[in-house]
C-alpha cells in the first residue's frame, strides 16, 4: 500500500507538471501513453500466442500523433483512417507471417489508442491563448479543461470505490469486475457530477452542463475500465504492466482516460464549439 501510496503521489506531481507545462512536452507525454499503452496491449495478446503488428501500429500512431499535433481534430481523423488502412494492407504484406485475426487485433489497438489518447492533445491546444481566472489562479482554457477531465476520471474511480465499500451490496459485472457494484457505480454518478461541476464553476464556468458532463464521465470511466478489464481476462493476464509500482501498467492507469478523453473533448466540441 506504501508503494502505491508514494507511485501515485509521484505520478500526480509528474502529470500536474505536465498538464501545467502544455506545449511539446505535454504532447510528448501523450505520445508515450499512446506508444506504451499499445506496446502493452500487444504483451498481452502474445500471452495467448497472438503475435500482433509492432513497429508497424507504433508507426501508425506516431502519424496520427503528429496529425493530431500539427494539424489538429481533422489531422486526427484524416491520419487515423489512413493508419488503419495501412495497418489493415499488413494482412496482405506480411501474409504467412501475421494471420487476419491478428491484422483485425492489430487495427483495433491502433483505434482504441490512436483515436482516444490525442482527444488529450485537442482539449488542451484548441482553446489557443485563452485564459480563465480561478482560485488557482490565472491558466490557459485548455489547462483547466484537460484539467476537469482527469479530476472527473479521478472522481469516478474514487467515489465508485469509497461508495462501494461503504454500500456495495449488488454486483454491477460480475463476470468480469466481481469488485464493482450497482451502489458503487450510482456513487461514482454522483460524485463525479458534483466534482465536475464544482470544479467547473471554480473556472467560471456554468456548472449545471459540467455536472452532466460529470456522470457521462463517470459513465464511460465505468466502461473503460471494464473494456480492460475483459481485455485482460480474455488474455490471461493480472495486470498490463509494471511501469508504475503499485498501480501496473499504462492501460491499468488510464484505462478510464481512454474513454473520458474523447467524452469531454466532443461534449466541449459541440456544445461549446472549442
């Protein structure tokens, strides 16, 4: 528990560095969430004798990182169909060595990363220099919403946990998160709702929008979490990783931010047009 403890301290201060620093270090630091996520994704199929595409997918996320850096929301989508087509003519490249179910595996690593992760990169450059006024004081707009969209994943996590714990009594997944409750999960709602609107509001925000942007984060945390979950189940593994002591890997950590990152950004996109 020490471990965990001191890992994740470490790994807050190194992630509010990050997020406060922006630019091409926090780009970077997507890069490798991206790169190593996927690295682990293919350790895990390969516990099951599936050899999945390596250097090709890292390849192919590289591009769409540097799409969705240079260019933005249509470098992302234009890369990414593009990536996953190359990714796909693997089947026919490297036929006899890399079979269609594995091809089909590979691609849809490249998806699951490549067109989640970057959703970081646009929440914090598409707002340019804007700035809000906070009890935190003066921060770039993009700052304080990548900020809202890691505290509402970490808000789901923790309230689903202390809630389930205290009230758990009804088994949400069973066959595939034995640990997660109904009262659980109804807690993460609640919490994250009032984290995020909270949150929001410190940032001047209108909180009533933020608070249902909070349970669609706690909803789809939920789902992420247990995406991995059946991943890991499927392969035979505990965790995807042991980069960070205590915690495992990078799909363990952000297995949630996988999905909240395109929630928040598209929920922003279209009802504020950022």
């Amino acid at each position: 528990m020490l471990t965990r403890i001191i890992s994740g301290s470490i790994g807050i201060g190194i992630a509010a560095f990050v997020i406060q620093t922006g630019g091409l270090i926090f780009a970077l630091f997507c890069l490798m969430l991206m790169l190593v996520g996927y690295y682990e994704y293919v350790k895990a199929f390969k516990n099951i004798d599936m050899g999945l595409s390596l250097y090709g997918a890292m390849a192919a996320l590289v591009f769409i990182w540097y799409g969705t850096y240079s260019i933005g929301i249509c470098g992302l989508i234009g890369t990414a169909t593009f990536a996953v087509l190359a990714v796909l003519s693997l089947a026919v490249l490297r036929y006899g060595k890399l079979n269609v179910a594995e091809t089909l595996t590979s691609a849809a690593g490249v998806c699951y990363l490549g067109l989640t992760l970057p959703c970081l990169m646009l929440i914090r450059f598409s707002c340019g220099a804007k700035v809000v006024e906070s009890p935190f004081g003066t921060m770039e707009l993009g700052c304080a919403l990548v900020w809202l969209t890691f505290v509402g994943t970490w808000a789901s996590d923790t309230f689903a946990y202390f809630a389930g714990c205290a009230f758990g009594r009804h088994k949400l997944c069973s066959n595939v998160s034995p640990k997660k409750t109904i009262e659980g999960f109804i807690g993460g709602l609640i919490g994250t709702a009032a984290s995020v609107a909270a949150l929001g509001s410190a940032f001047g925000f209108d909180p009533a929008p933020l608070a249902i942007l909070g349970v669609l984060q706690s909803l789809v945390a939920a789902l992420g979490d247990l995406v991995e979950s059946i991943i890991k189940r499927y392969t035979g593994i505990k965790d995807s990783g042991n980069l960070i002591p205590g915690h495992g890997g990078v799909l363990d950590r952000f297995d949630s931010v996988i999905f909240t990152a395109p929630t928040v950004y598209y929920f922003l996109f279209f009802l504020f047009g950022i």
